[in-house]
C-alpha cells in the first residue's frame, strides 16, 4: 500500500555506503528473514510511497548494487564515502529531483523499520508540515527521519561522520511517538545482529 497524497511528494535516501569496519563484513547484506538488509529497507520504502527512491553505496558498491537491481529505485556512487556520513547525505541530497517538498533518510541496517512507520511519518508531514518528523520511543528518538524542503541547506553544511541528527537543534523537531521500542535497535556487531535477531523470533 503507497501513502497516496495529492499535497505532498517525499523523496527517500538510504544510507548504504559504509564498509562496515566494526562488523568485519558487509552489515547491508546481512541476512534478514531470507533476504539482504539492503533489500528489505529498500523495499518497505517502496512501499510505503517515498519516490523517488536513492541508495546512496560506497564500500561493497557493486555487491549493494546487485542487491537491489531488481527494484524501481537510482543507485548512486558516494567516491567520498570515507569521510564519513555527512558526504551520504549531501550525495543523496543532490540525486533528487527539484520536485519532493521533503526528504527521509534510512539506515541500510535497519531492516526491521516497517512501512506502517513510512507511512505514518509522510502522512503526518502531509498534515503539519514541520521541518523535521520523527520518530519517538519514551524519551528516545529514532529513525527514520524526514526533512522538510526548508532543511536541506542546513543538511549540505554538515560535515564529518555527523548525519542529519547533528542540524535538529537548528529546527522544529514534531514527534512521533512510537511503542515498539525495537524501532530503536540498528547492527554495528555481531552482537547487536544476535539481539535483533532475538527481539523478532516468533514466541514459541
């Protein structure tokens, strides 16, 4: 099911250039209910209407590429991957068309994020229009997050291993309060892979 607005066109950029140094292999092409991580993020994105849709690669360029060739979205190249997230984000910035009036960033290592999540952060920029939506666990924030047109050139002044969490402080920030605290966890170990593999085993 797509988000069908006539008042709003969201873009969606997947971060997937790291090369996934704490992990020892590639953490988009880990294994997640039979399929790459890589994958799923792309497809629930798909699904719940963000179009156009990027991957941004860098490390394991080509192994990214063919993980998703088979679904509607641009895969581009970010040479300047090393230098950490923010060169991703300004890639991803500048793939998209001049048309979407905003832009959600997704981590390739969070495949477990639902569309019904997508959807709802879409469906309540449609409806407020805040700078920045996101998603909120108790007390915590989460991804993914969406970023109002009015952003973006704040989003292109980041530098380092920063993404856009390092410009909330710059704008209004309209929660989304979540229950499903699993939104929270992403895969930097083997030991995190295990966790989330425990939090979504089917109760015997």
């Amino acid at each position: 099911m797509s988000v069908k607005s006539p008042n709003v066109k969201v873009g969606g950029v997947i971060l997937a250039a790291g090369d996934s140094e704490r992990l020892g292999r590639p953490k988009q092409l880990l294994n997640w209910q039979g399929e790459p991580f890589i994958t799923i993020v792309a497809r629930h994105a798909l699904e719940a209407g963000l179009s156009p849709l990027v991957v941004v690669t860098g490390a394991n360029r080509g192994l990214v590429e063919v993980a998703v060739c088979d679904l509607s979205l641009k895969t581009i190249y970010n040479s300047q991957w090393a230098e950490g997230q923010s060169t991703s984000v300004k890639a991803g910035l500048r793939a998209l068309p001049d048309d979407p009036q905003a832009v959600m960033f997704l981590l390739s290592d969070q495949p477990h994020i639902p569309s019904q999540l997508i959807r709802e952060l879409i469906q309540r920029y449609a409806m407020n229009r805040a700078p920045i939506t996101a998603p909120k666990v108790g007390e915590r924030r989460g991804n993914p997050v969406l970023f109002g047109r009015e952003t973006f050139h704040a989003l292109s002044r980041v530098t380092g291993d920063k993404g856009g969490r390092a410009i909330f402080d710059q704008f209004e920030v309209d929660w989304l309060v979540w229950q499903d605290e699993r939104i929270l966890m992403d895969v930097d170990s083997l030991e995190d892979l295990e966790k989330l593999q425990r939090a979504y085993l089917p109760e015997e």
